[in-house]
C-alpha cells in the first residue's frame, strides 16, 4: 500500500502437474493383477471388494451376493487358467445346498481386463456371464425347488401318456403339471436354474418356462392325473398330423364333452387347443343355427345363390364364382356358398351371430375349464361389411379345432357340453354352460343339412363309407400373405366329435377331411 520500499511478493508456484493417464494395450502383468485381485477376492467371499476391481461395482455386487444367497453356492475354489491377451479363463469349483440337499457344482468361466477411460486402470469388464456363462444381463442364478411338482398323466384305461409316446402331448403335459403338480400330490424337484429376466417373455409364464436349468440336485415325485384321452385314438391321431405339415385336431365324445384325442403337427405350441384362426365356412354350421330360428332359412326352402352379392361396401363372391339357381338351402350349405349367407346380413343385428355363439354354442366366453389352457374361441360384435364376412368364418371370427369339434358335437347331442380333457370331480371345477339350446326343430334342420354335405356336398370323398348316422362341414379361410387357404373340417359321426385344421393346406375337404374322416373311422 503507499510508498513504501518492502520487498515484492514471491511468485506462486508452478502448478502441479496431474500424472499421465496410462493409455494404450494391458500389459499382461495387469491383466493377470486385475484377475487374480478379482478371483481372490471374490473366493474369500468378500464380495465388495471383489467388486470394487468391476469397471461395475454396484451390478457385480448384486449378482456376487446372490451367489450364494440367491444360488446357495459355497466353498468357490477359483482357478485361473493361461491368459489369452486380456482374456483370463477360470474353472470353478464349489458346493451347493438347498435345506439337507447337497451336491458339488463345476464349470468353466472367462473374464475380460479393461482399462478405465479415466485414469487408465485395469478392471474386470463387469458382465453376468462372468458369474456364469449362460447369464445375460438382468438373468440370476437360483437354487431352489423347480416350479410345479411332476406328474404322471395316464389316458382313460390307465396307461402313462408320455410326450416320447404321444409327440404332440408335449405342450399338454405341461399345462397338466402347471394346473394339477400340487393338487395331485406331487412334490418338486430341487436344482440350480438361470432364471431370465421378464423381459426376455411378454408374460411372467413365458418367462418361467424358459428358465435355464443348470443342475438337478434331486427329482420331484410325481402326483397322478388321468385324463379322457384314448390311447387308441390319440395314437391314430399322432399318425395323421404327422403326415402332413402345419395339420391340428381334436376328437371328443359329443354327449358329455370328453376330449378322446388331441394332436399338432407342430410340438411346440397346441394349435388344437390355443389357437386362433379364421374357420372359414364351418362357421356357417353357427350362422345356419341363428338363420333357421330366426325364419331367414329352412333346409328344404328355396334360398338365393347368386355369383356375387355385396354389402357394407365389399363385393362377395363363392368360390369359382358358381351360383346355384333355385337352390334349397340345404343345397347352399352342401356347396359352401358364400352369398346364401352374406344375403341375410342386412335382416340380422351386429350382435345376432355373436349371441347365437355363446347363448347356444358356449363360444366366445372365456370361461371353458378344460384342465389346461383354452382358447375359447371370439365372435366380436362388427358392423358393416365386417358383420357380413363373419357369416361365413372371416372377418374377426377365430376358432381352434377344439371349439369346431365342440360345435359339431353341439349339432349331434343337441345341447353344447363344454370339452374337457380332466374330469371336473377331479378339483371340483365347474364347467362353462351354455344360456340356451335350441329348438328341435332347429337341431333336426342342422343334423339334416350336416347329414347331406356328408353324403352329397363338399365332405362326400372325405365322409365315404361312414354314414348313415353321420355329418359334416368343410371351410377353407383366406388368410393375408398366404397363398393357400387354411383347410377346416369339422363332423361327426354316431356319439364322436371332430374338427381339424391344416394352415395352408387348400379345400378342407382335400386337407383336413381325411385326418377328420380317418380318426371318427378309427373310433369305431
């Protein structure tokens, strides 16, 4: 401050200077520090140390912790292999124990050395599979029982049903297990799994059934649950989808809803029963029912069948454009004609043909307790030109070959009994009722319409040698994107009840007509 003479400040002193980030390839002295602190660490049990060498300590804790909370495995012995540049090999060694059970556990796993971008530190490239292999991130490993308790499924005589036997059981079997594994009695296994995320399955079931499992530590004990099954006509059923692709179906007792045999091409999912398909025209035997009771047609009354009729704005046709002129309707059920149908759409409400599926035919509800999962068929309520393509099996109907069966097998006792593959008394379930059945006279006109496609109609070559008391319906449904139709079947024959689908297999009469035909055959 004023004038004085003292002596200057000093300088400041030079900064100083921040030490270099290592940058560049891991030697291999800190790839295998970087290893070894982790493995070490990790083999004490001392999992937030063992972390803090992760370039991911808070995802490395959790997963390290719930090795052996979760896991239940103890005493680890981890040994590193040879590095291969910054990968280091490890096997692991150790012991896992649910209640009284133990068993040893091995296997081999791999960890990558990176260096941090920050301070150029070498960490453990923190992923799930470093844990174990078959984890990806957001899985865990648990030991624990292994979901539903087994079960043993035999057919109605007594004899096990196995998924080796009966290929298409597979997905059966496991909806058995899924519903009766406790009820029945059985008790679970016990194993370690890797058990996914939730978001690797759109559903938690999706997820559970996918889960990974690593080691059986001991086998659960089967329950027992018999089912309706025929082992003579699920066996014929298996030969018949076999020989054909994409082929599903489904015979039952008409009188009391038995399911006697059920069958896919496909092993993997139960087409027969889940489903969702267009049926084509064996929907008509449905429309036929509401048209009948609601006087818009009798079997043995002139009924128009014109080439084309439009309505709600499309322009229907039959297939290659025939038309039968001064035609009964039973001549138009016998054909499969389109117009006999769309023709009646302005004299029914949107929801007539929705009702006449769950009043009369027990469709639609979501309420069928089969014993595993259903599809139950949906005949939504539509409008327009929507309303009029549901007549004839389009539009937004969709049905399985277990519903089709269930209608013919309406037509042939009369009244709807739901299908059931294990009997109610078994876990006191109530099956699904229908709100109605319909006149007889209106039963009669269908047996007699079903009666002469069977003898005279488009089910006649398939049908051969079956009758007298018998009937049937052919469908094939457009499909977008496919350039053969679905083939639908569904008849009876005495007190059986089929209906079967082949996905792009053209005329149901050439597809699905001999895989139906064959097995009403074989039950004799």
């Amino acid at each position: 401050m004023g004038g004085g003479g003292g002596a200057p400040d000093p300088p400041p002193p030079p900064a100083a200077k921040k030490p270099a980030v290592k940058t560049g390839p891991l030697s291999a002295t800190e790839v295998t520090t970087a290893a070894r602190s982790f493995l070490t660490a990790w083999q004490q049990g001392k999992v937030t140390q063992a972390a803090a060498v992760t370039d991911d300590p808070a995802a490395a804790t959790a997963l390290l912790t719930g090795y052996t909370k979760d896991a239940r495995i103890t005493g680890a012995t981890l040994t590193a292999g040879t590095p291969a540049g910054d990968k280091v090999p490890f096997a692991v060694k150790g012991t896992v124990t649910f209640k009284k059970t133990s068993m040893p556990v091995a296997y081999d796993s791999a960890l990558t050395v990176v260096r941090r971008a920050e301070d150029g530190k070498p960490l453990v490239d923190w992923h799930p599979s470093v844990v174990h292999p078959e984890l990806a991130d957001g899985d865990r490993l648990v030991t624990g029982e292994a979901g539903d308790p087994p079960v043993k499924a035999l057919d109605r005589d007594g004899g096990e049903l196995t998924a080796k036997t009966y290929p298409s059981l597979g997905t059966v079997l496991d909806g058995l297990r899924e519903k009766y594994g406790k009820k029945a009695g059985g008790t679970a296994g016990v194993e370690l799994r890797v058990e996914l995320r939730v978001e690797r399955g759109k559903a938690s079931k999706a997820k559970k059934s996918s889960d990974k499992t690593l080691l059986e530590l001991s086998k659960g004990t089967p329950g027992t649950v018999r089912t309706t099954l025929s082992p003579s006509l699920q066996a014929a059923a298996e030969k018949q989808v076999a020989s054909r692709a994409r082929a599903s179906v489904v015979v039952t007792r008409a009188s009391t809803g038995e399911i006697l045999a059920v069958a896919n091409s496909n092993p993997n999912f139960n087409t027969a029963f889940q489903g969702s398909l267009a049926p084509g025209s064996t929907m008509k035997v449905i429309t036929s029912s509401l048209l009948i009771e609601k006087d818009l047609a009798s079997a043995d009354k002139t009924h128009p069948c014109p080439k084309f009729f439009s309505y709600g704005g499309w322009k229907f046709q039959n297939d290659d454009k025939f038309e039968i002129k001064g035609g009964t309707f039973k001549a138009s059920f016998a054909r499969s004609c389109n117009t006999a149908f769309i023709s009646q759409a302005g004299k029914l409400d949107d929801d007539s043909l929705t009702k006449q599926a769950q009043q009369v035919f027990g469709l639609s509800l979501n309420n069928w307790a089969i014993g595993v999962p259903t599809f139950d068929g949906a005949v939504p309520v539509q409008s327009a030109a929507q309303k009029a393509a549901e007549l004839i099996g389009q539009g937004g109907v969709r049905m399985n070959p277990l519903n089709m069966a269930s209608v013919a097998a309406t037509v042939r006792s009369g009244s709807f009994h739901q299908p059931y593959l294990v009997a109610p008394s078994v876990d006191d379930r109530t099956l699904a009722k229908a709100a109605r059945t319909m006149s007889a006279k209106t039963v009669s006109q269908l047996r007699e319409l079903m009666n002469y496609t069977a003898r005279y109609g488009t089910a006649a070559e398939a049908m051969s040698g079956l009758g007298p008391d018998y009937g049937a319906k052919t469908g094939s449904a457009e499909v977008d994107g496919q350039k053969e139709a679905n083939g639908w079947f569904t008849a009876y024959r005495g007190d059986l009840a089929a209906a079967g689908v082949v996905q792009q297999g053209g005329h149901g009469s050439e597809s699905a007509g001999p895989i139906v035909a064959a097995l009403l055959k074989a039950g004799g």
